[in-house]
C-alpha cells in the first residue's frame, strides 16, 4: 500500500523524517516525543542556519518551522526553502506563540501550513496527516511525567537570566523568552506557565517595568510550588555507603 505526495509513491512502511527547528529544547524534546508515537523520524536545528544546512544533509519530507530564531526569522527561512529550485517541493508548517499575524506572515513566506503554539497532540496530528505518508492512528501515551520535573528546573534557573535582564533594561531580551515559554508551558501540561509567559510579553512589548515585575514574581511563586510537586530525582538517593 503506498501514498502519493507531489506525484512521487511513498511506501507506508518507510519512515518519514521531519525537520522540527526551534531554539527552545523543551519543544524540541515534547514535539519529537510526538513523532516518534507516530512513526515519524525526527530531526532537529535550533537556528536558520542549521535548518538550511539539516534541510540539504538529511532531505526531510516536512519542515515544522518557529518564527522566532536567534540568528534569522523564520519567514526568511521559510522562503529560502520555497525559492530553491531543489527543495521547494518540501512542505513547509509554520509553528508559533506569535498570536499576531500568524496567518498572514505564514502566507506571506510561502508556509504550506501553520499552527499556533501551545496546541494539542491531536491538532498537530491533523496538520501533518496531508503532508507525509500514513502513520500510526493517532493515540499512544506520551509519558510526560519523566519530562515535567526537567522542564520546570530548566525554566526556574531561567529565572535568574530574566531578573539580569530586568535589572539592566534589556526588555527585548525579557520578551524573547516570555514568548517562547507562552508556547511550551502548556505543552508540558501547565497552562499557568504559558499564561504568565504571554502576559509578560505583552507587558514587555509596551514596556511596562511594573508589569514585567509582577509576571516575574507571580512566576517565581508558580515555579516553586510546582517544584515541590515534581521534585527532580536524585540519582545517588538510596545508594548505601561503603
């Protein structure tokens, strides 16, 4: 049994790879998960410029594409893949937090598709189904137990870096990783997360000191008591003296 894409046969029992390319490891880390649960290969870049170089080395059937990288946009990545005569062909899901013109920017670089951050598994499912060849039917149990203990010390010592930004002024800095913890909070099951993340952006794109330092205090609080209610594992506990 076989699909077609773009007149080319695709065997069901080949894996697809997909190229996720974010700067954020936790989205990496949960958005993989997924495909894997699936039947989808994954492979990853966490910048423009590692994606273009992914896209050449490793020939993926899909890219998932985040707007807001460090080194280029993901617009201008979107539409070197869409100019090229050699991968044009391969479709193109915008993924981002920007609840702003996500559409149109999507249209505007060529994308095949976008998705607003955070989304359900299903949603994802759905948008990716038009794309690559058959997959599993959509379920599997995503053990994200394992991964929410290191997703909430990762985003606790990130707390350090936003007070600095704070204390020297860089709100554009304090923005940029609101926005990025507005899209993976929820995705990890805790929606207060995202929700502090996307008022802290907004506070910081009006430049509102005052409402950045609430965001900050609010998620401090936040992240302490879900530290208490997944504490990280001690690898050395329980191991007897000599």
């Amino acid at each position: 049994i076989g699909a077609r894409r773009r007149g080319r046969r695709i065997l069901v029992n080949k894996s697809a790879k997909v190229l996720i390319v974010d700067d954020e490891p936790d989205m990496l880390t949960v958005v993989s998960m997924m495909l894997k649960i699936w039947g989808y290969e994954s492979v990853c870049a966490q910048s423009g410029t590692e994606a273009l170089e992914k896209l050449k080395a490793e020939k993926p059937y899909l890219i998932l594409l985040d707007l807001a990288l460090p080194d280029m946009t993901g617009d201008e990545v979107c539409r070197r893949v869409k100019t090229s005569p050699v991968t044009s062909s391969v479709p193109v899901i915008i993924i981002s937090a920007a609840r702003e013109r996500l559409i149109a920017r999507a249209k505007s670089c060529g994308a095949d598709d976008w998705i607003l951050k955070p989304y359900e598994p299903s949603h994802l499912f759905e948008k990716l189904k038009p794309f690559l060849p058959p997959a599993k039917e959509f379920g599997g149990s995503m053990n994200m137990e394992k991964l929410r203990p290191g997703y909430i010390k990762q985003k606790k010592e990130l707390l350090k870096k936003i007070r600095s930004d704070i204390q020297s002024g860089d709100i554009e800095s304090v923005r940029y990783i609101a926005h990025k913890m507005s899209g993976s909070g929820a995705m990890y099951g805790f929606d207060d997360i995202s929700r502090i993340g996307a008022d802290m952006e907004d506070a910081a794109a009006a430049k509102n000191i005052y409402g950045i330092r609430r965001c900050y205090a609010e998620l401090k609080k936040t992240l302490s008591g879900l530290c208490e209610k997944f504490p990280t594992k001690n690898k050395k506990a329980g191991k007897k003296k000599n």
